[in-house]
C-alpha cells in the first residue's frame, strides 16, 4: 500500500486548467486535421477530374492551384498528426516542435499572400493582354488539333469541356468554322457533336439556338479557375486563423505543464 501511495504522489497532478487546455488543443488539433484532408480532397480533386481540359489552356500556372492544395494538405496533415501525439503524450519536447511547425507554416502563408499580392500589382496593367493571349491559346488548340491524328487526348478534353460547361468553342461556336478538322471533312458540319445541348452522331449539322450551346467555353473555363483560387485564398485563410488559436493554446499548454508540480 505504501508503495503505491508513493507512486501516486511522483505522478503529476494537473490543474482543471491544464486540463482544458489538453482537450481544447486535442480538438483543435482534430480542426486542423480534418481541414489538411478538406484541401487535400479539393487539391487531388481537381487535379484528376479537371486537369484534363485545364491543360488546354498551355500554361502550368492555372494547375498550380491543385498541386499548392495537394502539399498544404498533406503538410497540414502531418503537423496535426503531431500535435495529437504531443497533447496526447504530454511531451513537452514535442509540443515546442509542433508550435515551431504552426509558426512555419503561418510564415509562409504570410509571405505567400504578400508575394501574391505584389505579383497581382505587377501584373494589373498587363492582365488583360494575358487573358487574351490565353483565350487565342486555346481557340488555336481547338481549331487546329481537334480530331487529329496523334491528338486523342485533346479531342476528348475538349468535347468534356464544352459538354461539362455546357459551352461551344473558345469565345463562341462560330470559331468551329476556322477548324482544320471541319475544313477537310466531306460532309462538312458547323460543330462538333459535343456542342449539342442533346449529344448525338451527327447533330452539329444543325445550327440552331435550340439544339448547341452558343456560348463560347474560355470565360467559364476562367470562372472556375477563380472558383479554385477563391477557395484557396478561403481555406487559407481559414487555416491561419486555426493556427493562431492553435499556436496560443500550445503555449499555454507547455507553460501549464512546466508550472505544475509532482
């Protein structure tokens, strides 16, 4: 008996204080967990389901977003995961190095959002003449490479884009008239198949309002690539915010656990 009540006065005791503050961070480490995965999901998401016709566009800064989502999440992960494991165990070693871990990343958001603003500042006489250049990208890529030889992928990203978006042709569905493939085929048609609001073998041979999409796909191509960047700016902001409060209740916590007596 004695030595039992002996091993019970060399265990710490902890404050209801101290208390809080361990279930507090468990669950705020649960918060940021569960966020790491969100942008995760959205970063893969976007990556293997919108990639294909994104990659119309001939420029690598469009999918940049999903590969900035894919490594945020996984580091997000991987910090929270930490954090557990530090609150969980009590290390205090630990806890310095998950507080070290939100301060990093905090700092790099931090610094992204102001290299993104100055680059955004820079950019704002010019950003018009980019988007153009990047709509002529993609008609160009439309008119010459659609259904032909060695250019499946092509063919099959565009009828997804102009069927997903519900759209026809870079600015409009008049650019089809430029196509090399609808030049060169006998029995000419205006569209491809894909345009058709009903797709079926043979439909764009007929223009009429009722039976294509008149719009052209490029503004909403670039409607959902703000989408993504909208979401990328939500989550991060989202995430800083969690790490504050994050940052805060680890370092009460270590501060607790070094107060405390045995």
């Amino acid at each position: 008996m004695r030595f039992f009540r002996m091993e019970a006065q060399g265990e710490k005791t902890h404050t209801c204080g101290t208390i809080c503050l361990k279930y507090l961070l468990l669950l705020f480490n649960v918060l940021f967990w569960l966020a790491g995965g969100a942008v995760l999901a959205v970063g893969v998401w976007t990556l293997m389901e919108k990639s294909d016709y994104i990659s119309l566009l001939n420029s690598s800064s469009y999918s940049a977003s999903a590969y900035i989502l894919i490594t945020a999440g996984v580091i997000v992960i991987m910090t929270g995961l930490i954090g557990c494991c530090a609150t969980l165990k009590e290390m205090k070693s630990l806890l310095i190095v998950y507080l070290v871990l939100l301060l990093c990343i905090f700092l790099l958001e931090i610094i992204a959002g102001v290299l993104a603003y100055i680059n955004y500042q820079e950019c704002f006489p010019f950003c018009h003449q980019l988007d153009e250049g990047l709509r002529q990208n993609l008609k160009t890529t439309m008119v010459q490479k659609y259904q032909q030889p060695g250019e499946e992928s092509i063919t099959q990203a565009v009828d997804k884009l102009q069927q997903e978006f519900k759209c026809c042709g870079s600015h409009n569905s008049s650019d089809w008239m430029e196509s090399v493939w609808i030049q060169a085929a006998e029995n000419k048609r205006l569209v491809p198949d894909s345009c058709c609001k009903t797709p079926s073998e043979l439909c764009g041979h007929r223009d009429h309002p009722s039976n294509i999409y008149k719009g052209g796909c490029i503004m909403k191509l670039e409607d959902f690539i703000l989408s993504q960047l909208y979401i990328l700016g939500a989550v991060g902001i989202g995430i800083a915010f969690l790490q504050v409060v994050g940052m805060m209740f680890t370092y009460c916590l270590y501060w607790n656990l070094n107060e405390e007596p045995y």
